[in-house]
C-alpha cells in the first residue's frame, strides 16, 4: 500500500469520527430538559451577610393561595387548587409546615416586622425605647423604631425560627410605619433601608420575602422582592401602585375585605361586592382572595 494511500485513508478515518463527535454533541444538547413547577421558579442569590449562594423560590404571576393567620392550619382542610399557604410563624409547627410541603404546597410564614404585639412569646426581646404609638385600630400593637439594633437582633431570631421551621418566605408586615403616625420620626427613607436589611437577612438564611403594602417605596425595594402582599388596593383604588410587580414577573397577593369591619362569618359575599372586588381596577394578574377581616380560614377566590 502506497504512502499516499494509508494518508487518505487516516484523514477519512479522523473526519469520519470528528463527525460523530460532533453529532453526539448536539444530540445531547437537543434532548436536555429544564423542569420548573408551574407556580414557581428558582433565582440564585448571594448575600453580603453569608459566603454562600443560596437558591431562593420565586413565585409566578397568578399563583394561588391562602392566608390564614387567626388559628393553627389544619392539613387535612389543604385546597387542591392552593398553590401557597401564608401561615403565621408562632402557631404552626414545623410538622404542619413538612405536611403542606408533602402535599407540593408552598409556605409562607408570617410576622409583624414593623409593630410589637405584647402577646407574642418574645415579646421581652423588644425595649420599651424602642415603641411608638398605638397602631389605628389595632390596640395590642406598638409600631416598633425599625432602626433600633436591637429590635433587628429580635427579627433575625424570627427569621431564624422561619428557616428552622421549614418556611419557604416569609411575610413581615408593619414596614409602612413612616405613612402613620408612629411616633418615633420613621421616614420612607428608613423604610427603604430597613427592607433591604429585612431582605438581605432572609435571603442569607434561604427565605424568600415579600413586602407588605408600603405603596410608597416599591420602586425602591421591588428588586430585593419576589412578591408583594397588599390589602384592599380595590377599596383604595390603589391597584396601580403595585401593578409593577407583575410587570417584573413577581405575584401580587390581593386581600380584600368586602364585608368590612365588623362582620366575621362565613356567608358569601353578595355577587355585586365580589364582582366589583374581582374585577378591580389596575388589579389585572393579582391573586386575589375575599377574607375576613381578622384573616381566619374562610375564603372566597376570583
């Protein structure tokens, strides 16, 4: 055999299996698949408080849930279609919490952040210097000086309970401080700093969040957030203030409250009421749910 023949022969041979490379190549990229839940997605995310990169759960536009704050949830009542369940972080257990995610539910746990309520069990954690006025209408509350250092050491053990127990996010509400009269100088500016701290410190520790009404500062905090829990933005006509968390691809989970007040039962709303509530102004792509005003288990859902 010629030098010129066994040449040919080598370099058909290493085109040949080049080629073959190649189409494995491709044939294992074509059939590679991502798999995300239809409610929700995961973000990666780094904190300056913790070396490590934490992956957080980040809820889609149009998610379903339920918000139950008034008794311990009951894992036998789970709804099939309720995709995330905001809970209270003291009078649920870690069982209950392992049980909704057994049944692929999400978890939310919540806590005031902004306001102290005598009856909770750390009650001590939190100096008198640091309470303000009375809450309107809410007599068992203080708002709380979001700047104090040590009511932030109080609320990083409340979010160390909420990584103990198991919740996915949390729900701190009370940052609105600086629109009432709180009696301690809170600004919006506080406000800002003070949910950027409150962000920082879940994400570190694995917790998604969201914040709780504050219309006024959502263009300064939307990119620390993955949702929004707002309260009667229809009654308020105040929907559009929030909408842009839809534009960014984060749920706004919508409460309203049509019975008003004074009226805790469990009748339906009238159909005028819910339909005015459900269709919404500026509402378009919320959550919404119908509740009692002290956000017991019954529920109407648009």
């Amino acid at each position: 055999m010629s030098f010129l023949y066994q040449f040919i022969l080598l370099a058909l041979g290493l085109f040949l299996g080049l080629g073959e490379a190649s189409n494995a190549v491709t044939s294992s990229a074509s059939s590679s698949t991502v798999t995300s839940s239809s409610s929700s997605s995961s973000i990666p995310s780094t904190s300056s408080t913790s070396s490590n990169t934490t992956t957080l759960w980040q809820p889609q536009v149009g998610t379903t849930w339920q918000i139950i704050l008034t008794d311990p949830l009951d894992p036998s009542t789970i709804d099939s279609t309720t995709e995330v369940y905001d809970i209270d972080l003291w009078l649920n257990d870690a069982a209950t919490i392992a049980d909704l995610h057994a049944q692929h539910r999400k978890v939310i746990c919540y806590f005031s952040a902004g306001s102290h309520e005598a009856y909770r069990p750390d009650t001590a954690a939190f100096p008198a210097a640091a309470l303000g006025n009375v809450l309107a209408g809410w007599p068992d509350e203080k708002w709380l000086d979001i700047r104090s250092a040590d009511v932030r050491r109080a609320l990083a053990a409340r979010l160390d309970l909420a990584a103990q127990k198991g919740c996915d996010g949390v729900d701190p509400d009370n940052v609105d401080g600086y629109d009432n009269d709180n009696g301690l100088g809170l600004t919006a500016s506080d406000a800002v700093e003070f949910v950027g701290w409150l962000a920082a410190q879940a994400h570190a520790r694995g917790l998604a969040v969201g914040l709780k009404n504050a219309g006024g500062i959502v263009a300064d905090v939307i990119a620390d957030m993955q949702w929004c829990v707002n309260e009667q933005c229809v009654e308020m006509e105040e929907c559009e203030t929030y909408a842009p968390f839809v534009a960014h691809g984060k749920p706004v989970f919508h409460i309203e409250y049509p019975k008003g007040e004074e009226v805790v039962s469990r009748v339906a709303v009238a159909a005028a009421q819910r339909e005015m509530v459900c269709a919404g102004e500026g509402a378009v792509g919320f959550s919404t749910v119908i509740k009692n005003i002290n956000l017991d288990a019954w529920v109407e859902v648009c």
